[in-house]
C-alpha cells in the first residue's frame, strides 16, 4: 500500500471541526485560531466541518452558536459549513471498500465482553481503552453483529502496522497501531460511525492538506494515516497545537467544566488563545490583532512549496533533539 502526500503545489487547505455537544470554549478557541492562521499563511482555504454524527450528545443550536462565535472572533469559513450527519452515504462505501478488501469485520462482544477481556491477565491498555484481543476476527459463531471493526494486520516485513509520521510542532512521532490500539471500531453497535473513520473520508473528500488540531488528538493520527493507506487517499500534513488546562492540570473541556468563551471581549478572547500558542501579537482591533498574530505564525510555521514533508521550526527542533527508537 502507498502512502501518499498531498501533491506537490496543491493548493493549502485547512479545516477547524467542532462537535456541537456545547459551545466553544478557550481550548477550542486555540485550535480554531491555529488552523486558521496556517490555512491564511500558506494563501489557502479554511473550512469549518461541524462533526455532530454522535446524535445523542448533539445540543441544539449549538452548531449555529458555534459559527456565530468564530464570526465574533474574525474567523469566517471560505466556503459552505458542512455537517457530517449529512455524508453519511461517504462513510458508508469507505467502510464497505474496506469490507470488500477483507479488512473491516463485524464484531458481536458487548460492552461487558470488552471488560472481561479488559480485565484478563496481560490486557493491553489502547490509548486509554482495552486492547481489542480479536475476539470476532474468526467470525460471529451465531452471534448477532453489533459493530464493525477494522483488521489491523501486525507489523511484518511490510511493516503496515508500523506509522511513523511528522508532526510540525511535535517533530517525529511513532506508533504500531496493532500494540497500541488493536482492531478499532468503524461502526459503533448503535449503528454511529466512529471519528476515526468519518474524519478520514471527510479530509479526504474536502481536500484538506494540512490538519491543525489540539494535541489531544496526537494518538488518533496513526489510525487515521492506516486508514488514508488502506483507502488509498492522501495524508495530510499534521500539526498538533498545545492544550489549555485546567488548575490542576487536565486538558481544558466541556467534561472538566470549560464555561463558554465570552464574547462580550472577542479581543480579549483572541489574545488569551494567542498566548497559549506562543504568538507575541499585538493590535487593539480584531483585525490588527490577526494580521500580527499571522505574522508571527508566518515566521514559526510557515512551508517553502518544497518542503514535502511539512515540518516547520519547531519540529525540526524537536526532530533534532528526539533520539532514534528502534
């Protein structure tokens, strides 16, 4: 299987892609500020994606809220705002290419067959989850189909499994997905298809060439990369920004009580974000503001057209301290 870039000269596009489970708060201002600065140094595209396919944790109106404060801040979207809950049928023949290729399987463990083996003695732990012990891989056996999994093949002389990438803050990352996560989920036995699927499709079909997210989503990047390999679809470029925490040092969320930004102030709000992604901007409007502010990202994270493998300066600082691992 390949692994394809984004071609050489494409035209730059990013994405900002929220949940609507609540409205924006400071974390999310972060990652919005710092996609959207990259997409306007590189002269492309910002797209807004509202990922709202996990229906039950959806709270009304809050899509519109949340474009409604982008625009308060100044970050305005080139183009329509998209839904995921309106591509399903995209999500749909990706899993069922996969299931043509034999590598997508239905699984029938419940929630308390997960725990059983979550709790047998030498059970992984998969980014916070058991590891998936491939229960289902030999088939159902009568049982009925709840989800459906992907089959991650274990690293061999092809070395599938096996996701080295470049980060453009963080530098060389790694991860052998088949030790870390095991067998995923594609489609959730409610019949949701999971993040890491729809995000693949969705980059894919949008054209999106650079991904520019909160670093929470670091560990996701090696699943996404082997599902763009086995879809055959380019992967982007990827930079993870930092986290805004709380006192005692948990990421900043809706589940840790993060209050919704207050836009009495967007300025206030605008430089707060600034400040956590390291940018000395200055101004005393919205606009003056953001042409500081992207001119200090110009300086940090801007690519030559040549520069392929997408690393700015700080990854080639941390690249450059980061010793070989086997």
């Amino acid at each position: 299987m390949s692994d394809r870039a984004a071609a050489p000269g494409a035209p730059h596009v990013g994405r900002f892609a929220p949940s609507p489970t609540g409205l924006l708060h400071a974390g999310s201002l972060v990652a919005a500020l710092a996609s959207w600065l990259d997409a306007r140094a590189h002269g492309g595209r910002w797209l807004v994606r509202i990922e709202d396919l996990d229906t039950p944790r959806n709270v009304a109106g809050a899509a519109e809220a949340i474009v409604a404060q982008l625009d308060a801040v100044g970050l305005r979207a080139d183009g329509p705002v998209v839904r995921q809950s309106e591509r399903v049928a995209l999500y749909e023949a990706a899993l069922q290419a996969l299931e043509a290729n034999g590598r997508a399987y239905p699984c029938a463990c419940s929630r308390r067959d997960l725990a059983l083996a979550a709790a047998a003695p030498g059970a992984g732990d998969a980014c916070g989850e058991a590891i998936y012990p491939g229960t289902c891989r030999a088939g159902l056996h009568g049982k009925a189909r709840r989800s459906v999994r992907l089959r991650v093949e274990a690293v061999d002389g092809s070395g599938e499994a096996r996701i080295d990438w470049l980060d453009r803050r963080l530098g060389a990352q790694h991860q052998d997905v088949a030790r870390a996560v095991g067998d995923f989920v594609l489609k959730r036995a409610d019949g949701v298809f999971a993040y890491q699927l729809a995000v693949v499709v969705d980059d894919a079909e949008q054209g999106v060439t650079d991904v520019v997210r909160g670093e929470d989503l670091a560990d996701s990047t090696a699943r996404q990369i082997l599902l763009q390999r086995l879809l055959g679809v380019p992967t982007p470029r990827y930079l993870h920004t930092p986290l805004v925490r709380t006192a005692d040092g948990a990421k900043l969320s809706k589940q840790t009580g993060a209050t919704p930004l207050a836009l009495d102030d967007p300025l206030a709000a605008l430089r707060q974000a600034g400040d956590v992604l390291g940018l000395l901007a200055r101004g005393t409007t919205l606009a003056e503001w953001l042409a500081s502010a992207l001119a200090c990202w110009s300086e940090r994270f801007s690519m030559s057209r040549g520069d392929v493998d997408g690393l700015g300066h700080d990854a080639r600082l941390a690249a450059a301290r980061t010793p070989s691992r086997p």
